[in-house]
C-alpha cells in the first residue's frame, strides 16, 4: 500500500461519521425519551416538593457628609465625616450590629419540624398540613456541647408538649404560654399550630455560630457605582421572619451609626465641662486677690499706658488659649508636619514672643502698678477663658443635639411574594435537558465500547467470507415464547422453516443453501460441521432450519447434534433424543436405532442421547468415523452442530471428519477479535472454515446511514 494510500485510510478512520452516529441515536431513541422522560418526571417533583425561598429587601442611603451645624465653621468640620460603600458594608455585617438582632430575636435557637425524609416537608406544604412553633427564649446548661432536643405535642388542644433529649430522657414538660422549666432548663413557647403527636427538633446554637448564619443569607451591595445606595437582601423559608430580621439590622445599623457621629461631641462636652470648676474657681481666686490688693493699697488706678498694656496683653492669652482649642481639634486630623499645624505653631510662637516683649516692658512701671496690672490681667484672662469655655460647652450641646448621622433608611424590608428559588421552569427545562444529553452520551459511550460485530466487511476482512446474514425472526421469538410450559409439541410449533416459511430468515437460509452448493464442490465429502466462539449465537437455530430448507429442495439431509455436553436441537425437532449419540459412541445401541424422523420429507434427526461424562473422548472413538462414513454414504448432506470452539475441543476432533466447516456468530454478539481466534483455532487443528454466518442481524439506522444496507421483505401478500 502506497504512502498516500495510508494517509487516506488515517483520514477517513480520523473522520466522524455524522450519518453513523445519527443512526445510532435512532436506534437507541426509545433509550433516549425514557432517560430524559426520567429526568424531567424528577425535575418536576423536585419544583413541587422544594422548599420554597423567599426574599425579602431594604434600601440605605449612607450620605458623604453627616449634616452637623456649619454655621459653626471648623467645629461643624470637626464632626464631619466620609465613608466608601465598603466601609458601610462591612460595619453592617460585624457582629456588633447583627449580634444585637440575633439578641432580639432569638436567633440562636432553631426549631425543625419533622417531616417523612426528603418528601414529606415538600407534601405537607401541597396539602396545607403545614405546622409550626414559635419560641421566644430557650435555655440550657452551659456544659453541654450540642444541644439538640426533641419536643412532641401530648395534646394539642390544651397545648401541653413534652422535650426529650438525644437519648429519649425527658427534659421537661411545659404549656403553651408558660415558662416550662427544671433544672437549668427553661422554655418558653409563645405560639404552636400542630396536630397531636407532631415533633420538632429544637437545636441550641452560639451567639456566634447565629451571626455567621445571619453573614451567610445576607447579602449587602451598592446600587450603582458610588451612589451611596446599599441594597440589603435575605434569603429564608420564612418570609415574616426575614423582614424582622432585615428590618431590624437596618434600625441597628442606623442607631450606631448616629451614636458614633455624637460620640465626639459628647467626648468633647465631658472634657469641657470637668475643667469649668477649676476655671471658675481660678476666676474667683483671682478676683478676691485683687480686691485685696486695691483695698490695702487705697484703691490705685493705672494709667493710660499700664491699661494699654493691659488690653494688648489679655488679647494675647486669649489668642493663646483659643489656639489651644484648635491645636486639639488640628491634632486629630493632621500630624505635626501637615503645614496647617506648622502654621498654628508658629502664630503661638509669635504670640509669645509679643507677650514675653510685654512682660519685659512691665518690668519698667512702678512696683505697684506692676501688681495691679498682673492681678488684673488675671482677672481679666480666666474671665475671658471661662467665658469661651461656656461658649464652647453651649455650641457642643448644638452640635450633639442637631446629629442625624450620615444613613437613612429609605425602604423599610419588605419580602417579595414570589419564591426566588427554586426557579421551576428552569429546573425542569434544565432536568430535561440533562437527562436528553445524558441519554445521547449513553448510547454514543456504549456505541464506542461496543465490541460486537455488525458489519460483514469487518469479517471478511480477517479473510473470512461471509455467506449469509440471517436477520432476526420476530416470528422465532413468538414460538419461543409458545413453546414456555408447553410439553408436547410438534414440528409446525418448533421449527420456524415449517411453521413460516416465507420468513426472512429462511430466506437467507435458501441464499447459503445456494452458496454451499458451490462451496462444497471441492471438498472432500458431504458433511457439513456448524460451529462457533461462544454459546447462545444460535448454532442449532441454523443448523435445524437450513437442514429442513435443504431438504424442501429434495435433497436428504441428516442433522446430528454432536453437542453432548449442552444440546438441545432436540426441542426444535419435538422429538424424544434418546437412544442418540453418546449412546452409539459408547456401544450401547446401533445405528439404526438412532434415526428419528421430525416430520419433514427429506430430514432425519440424531440427538445427543444421555449427557455422557467425557464427550471428546467418545468423539475420538473409531465409531465416529463409522457414524460419519455411513451417513456421507446414505444422505445427499450431513450436518453436524457442535458445541462453541473457544469453550471446548470437541469441534476440532469433528471437524476432521467433515468436508465443510462453516462458523457462526451473532449480530453484536461476539467480537472480530473472538471470530479472528476462533479461525486461528481451527486452522492449528488443520481444519479451514469456509465460511461465516452473521445470525439474528438487527436492521439498525447506524448501519443504514452507515452505507451499510441489510435485507427486504419480497414476498406476494394475498388480499
């Protein structure tokens, strides 16, 4: 074979057979609608059994800016403040703002009623039976680490029920609308809708294992990119309890959220007002101490200059003492390097050196002026500072009183009406589909290992010709399914070439009877030998029927089943098998006490006899021989039917005495691997198969779009 040549035949195997694989999806479709038929049929139970989840929303609007009072100028910006979407997602997911919500409403117990595994709560909601149990505080001990229990209604009517732990100990019994306690149990059940004898698993779980659930199914996003939107969403069975619960995250998160614009201000005021006692009793001092002075002095005036002096000098300190408040306000924003701090530094170093060049001058007056003048600029100063100071305490109480915060809640949670999961039509769209793609990848995964052979070019490959294709008879498996509990029977009930004898099968019997015509005109003798790989292809099936076909042509024919471990020809024939084979080889009975008569002209029938305990030994005995040179002398055509080659030796030792060896495989049965060997078999027993036979073919669409074409029905069909 030439280069090109190979690289044509890799091509070709390399190429897919669309019309082939089409074909196997027909024939397989039955296949197909069932799984997908399957799959939906469970998609549509799991849409109605499902537990319906519900949603339920709320809008937040986080502003930039918290409103404050500006009119107040750097004390409004002091308590100013600006936070990303980030930022405010992540406050509304701590555990301080779901920890008070899961404490409110007492999420750290769980209550589960008990239904029939997997479709039970999914029936209960269909036919209404729906029950429930509400409870607003459950306690345990402390030293027990998963808590579970069970309670069970006694009486529904006056709403007595009894909790048993895991191990069925009772824990208490209670009421409805009594605290049920013992020991270090308490429970409290508010509301309970249930029949008598319907229970529930109530399970105890941490603070923290409740707020993770609560992280879980809640879901905050922005709406928009930079709006300051933030859409809160849950998820539950329940939609009631998903908007108290939303509802009351968005209350908590908006509370904090102007505690924490106040707590400045508040930090502010208790800093101011701890310091007024001490200014005011300052000023007090102060004041005693210069009435005093100008009382044992005789009341001294100061002059002109002294006053001057004076004025300059307590606007000094009051310029002091008000950088000071800035420096505290500055000192929270910036650092020292920011230039905002090094210019407040340097308006106090300059005011301190104009008060230091003051005090200097001060020196020069006379010994009493200077006292008078420094007493009175301590009046003077802790006036003016408790005065700012009261300025400051009123304007801060403004600012704490005038704090909304930077959030509004814009709508209240509210649970859609419509579940949002589980999406039916999906669900079922989705299953169908599954199942379709499923089937199809089933029929095309079992097309690929598939190892029997449906092609006779594949057989002759091996060089082997192929010298019939018998289909299937469904009107054999109708006598087989007759022939079930059936004793006594005839020919006409057994034998599909009697019974109908137009059938497909028999004709391609008719077209190998002309094949072996020409096939056995060079072999040695008249003896036919039927063989195979394997059990169950229906070596007997061809072997009776051909015999019975070659007899219709006038010929005499004698069918030996020579299968004395397994044979069965005997039912096709509806005939007694003993005295047969085994009984002759073992020197039991003579030949002609082995021929019976079926009931076709032309046909005689030897059977196996009693199933003898070593059949090719008997098969090697010299009577064999005389068995096969007497019937090749008395009958036109010997067929013999053995037992499968690859399963025992008994062909081979038979095959030596006939003239024709035919093998028989079935239609996606046996593989070309295990007819190649079978072939192999024979011919190191020195024995040549003329020929194979393809039986029970099936006319499959694979093999049609394949380009691979079977069999017609031509027969006249009375009116």
């Amino acid at each position: 074979m030439s280069v090109s040549q190979n690289l044509q035949t890799k091509q070709d195997s390399d190429q897919i057979d669309l019309g082939k694989m089409f074909g196997i999806l027909l024939d397989n479709r039955w296949n197909i609608i069932a799984i997908t038929f399957i799959f939906a049929f469970i998609g549509i139970a799991y849409a109605l059994l499902a537990t319906p989840i519900y949603k339920a929303d709320a809008l937040i609007q986080v502003e930039t800016k918290s409103s404050g009072m500006p009119a107040f100028g750097d004390m409004g910006e002091l308590f100013s403040s600006e936070s990303s979407a980030t930022t405010e997602v992540e406050i509304i997911k701590s555990r301080m703002v779901l920890g008070k919500t899961v404490e409110k409403l007492n999420l750290t117990t769980v209550v589960t009623p008990q239904y029939i595994p997997i479709i039970g709560k999914g029936l209960a909601r269909i036919q209404g039976n729906k029950i429930d149990l509400d409870i607003s505080r459950f306690e345990v001990p402390g030293h027990i680490v998963k808590p579970a229990y069970t309670l069970t209604v006694l009486d529904s009517e006056t709403g007595t029920y009894e909790v048993v732990d895991s191990n069925d100990n009772q824990v208490l019994r209670g009421k409805v609308g009594e605290l049920g306690q013992k020991g270090d149990f308490k429970l409290f059940v508010t509301h309970l809708r249930a029949e008598s004898g319907d229970s529930f698993t109530i399970e105890k779980r941490s603070r923290l294992e409740a707020i993770q659930w609560v992280q879980d199914n809640l879901l905050v996003s922005e709406r928009g990119k930079q709006t300051g939107i933030l859409q809160l969403s849950l998820t539950g069975e329940n939609r009631n309890d998903i908007e108290d619960i939303l509802d009351d995250i968005s209350k908590n998160y908006f509370l904090q959220n102007v505690e924490r614009n106040s707590a400045e201000a508040e930090n502010s005021l208790e800093f101011l007002r701890s310091h007024l006692p001490d200014i005011q009793t300052q000023l007090t001092a102060s004041e005693d101490q210069l009435n005093r002075y100008r009382q044992d002095n005789e009341s001294i005036d100061l002059g002109l200059e002294a006053k001057s002096t004076l004025d300059v000098m307590v606007t000094i300190e009051a310029q002091l003492n008000e950088l000071t408040f800035k420096e505290s306000e500055v000192s929270q924003r910036f650092t020292k390097e920011h230039p905002a701090y090094i210019s407040l530094l340097d308006k106090r170093k300059t005011l301190l050196n104009e008060r230091e060049r003051l005090n200097n001058q001060i020196q020069k007056l006379p010994k009493t002026q200077r006292e008078i003048l420094r007493l009175t600029r301590d009046v003077e100063v802790n006036q003016q500072i408790y005065v700012q100071l009261l300025n400051k305490v009123q304007e801060l109480n403004i600012v704490k009183a005038s704090t909304v915060g930077n959030v509004r809640i814009l709508d209240a949670a509210q649970s859609y009406t419509k579940a949002v999961k589980p999406k039916k039509p999906l669900i079922v769209v989705l299953s169908t589909l599954l199942g379709g793609m499923l089937g199809v990848a089933m029929a095309l995964v079992r097309s690929i290992f598939h190892r029997g052979v449906e092609n006779p070019d594949e057989i002759e490959a091996i060089g082997l010709p192929v010298y019939a294709s018998i289909p299937m008879s469904d009107w054999q498996i109708e006598l087989e399914k007759k022939q079930k509990g059936k004793k006594q029977l005839t020919v006409e009930e057994t034998l599909l070439a009697v019974s109908n004898p137009a059938d497909l099968s028999i004709e391609a019997l008719r077209s190998l009877r002309t094949s072996l015509h020409f096939a056995m005109m060079e072999a040695k003798n008249n003896i036919i030998m039927i063989s195979g790989p394997s059990p169950g292809i229906g070596k007997s099936f061809v072997s009776a029927n051909m015999a019975a076909v070659i007899a219709k042509s006038g010929q005499k024919v004698l069918v030996i089943d020579a299968d004395m471990r397994k044979g069965r020809m005997e039912k096709q024939m509806a005939i007694n098998p003993k005295p047969g084979l085994s009984d002759f080889l073992s020197g039991q009975t003579c030949i002609e006490s082995l021929i019976k008569k079926p009931g076709v002209e032309g046909m005689d029938f030897i059977g196996r006899g009693e199933a003898p305990p070593n059949p090719s030994e008997l098969l090697m005995h010299p009577r064999f021989k005389q068995l096969m040179d007497w019937a090749s002398e008395t009958y036109d055509i010997v067929i013999v039917d053995t037992p499968p080659i690859l399963a025992v030796t008994d062909p081979a030792i038979v095959g030596v005495h006939a003239g024709t060896t035919l093998l028989v495989g079935r239609f996606g049965q046996n593989a070309l691997k295990e007819i190649e060997v079978t072939k192999q078999r024979f011919e190191q027993n020195g024995i040549e198969a003329k020929g194979f036979i393809l039986n029970a073919v099936v006319r499959k669409a694979s093999s049609y779009y394949a380009g691979n074409y079977g069999y017609y029905n031509y027969n006249y069909k009375s009116e």
